[in-house]
C-alpha cells in the first residue's frame, strides 16, 4: 500500500504546529502506518458513522486524545482537514461540520481545476 497524505488548507498544519514534540512524533508514526499499511487498525484511523465518506486519525499520548479528520480520494490520497484535542467523550459536533465543510470544499476545487 502506498498512499499520499495530503492537507486541504492550512487546518491541520496551524494544529500540528502547537503540538509538543511527542505528540508530533506519534502522529508521525500514524502517519506512516496510514501510508503504508493496507488496514490500518481503528485504533488509529476510523470512519465517522453517519458523515459520508469522513474519517478520524486517532492520537492518544499520555491521557491525552487527539483527533484530525480526513477523507480519502480514489484511495491513494488522504486530505488532512481539522485536528483538534478531545476533551470530552463526544467529538464536538463543531469540529465534524467544520470537516465536512472542509470535505466539500475540497472536492469543489478540485473539480474546478480538472
């Protein structure tokens, strides 16, 4: 398996950039499993029940839980929209319209550039 990840914007990265180190480093570590493994365990990647076509990256490091959405296109590229840390056992639902948002506005530009 060898798939791309790929960010939409600047959502995730402004998100990545206020991350400790550790954090970082895990996320990296999903990342590459994500890249190239072809089932990646839903302990780090999940699809999103009842939003069409979104899935979360699952992050835990040291009681703490972050989430970032991302959706797939013809399955080689993952797009990177909103990260966020979690601090309750619901996902805010906020963070899920902003992705979805993200997710359509995605697939509008790059319609328009095709």
């Amino acid at each position: 398996m060898n798939r791309q990840i790929v960010f939409h914007g600047e959502y995730f990265i402004d998100f990545y950039k206020k991350l400790d180190l550790g954090v970082k480093s895990k996320f990296k570590y999903v990342f590459e499993l994500i890249k190239q493994v072809e089932m990646v365990p839903k302990k780090f990647l999940a699809q999103m029940t009842g939003y069409e076509g979104l899935f979360e990256i699952r992050i835990e490091y040291q009681s703490n839980i972050y989430r970032v959405f991302c959706c797939f296109d013809k399955g080689k590229f993952v797009v990177l929209f909103n990260g966020f840390q979690k601090k309750t056992q619901k996902t805010p639902k906020k963070e899920i319209e902003k992705a979805m948002k993200l997710k359509e506005e995605y697939f509008k530009q790059k319609k328009m550039k095709s």
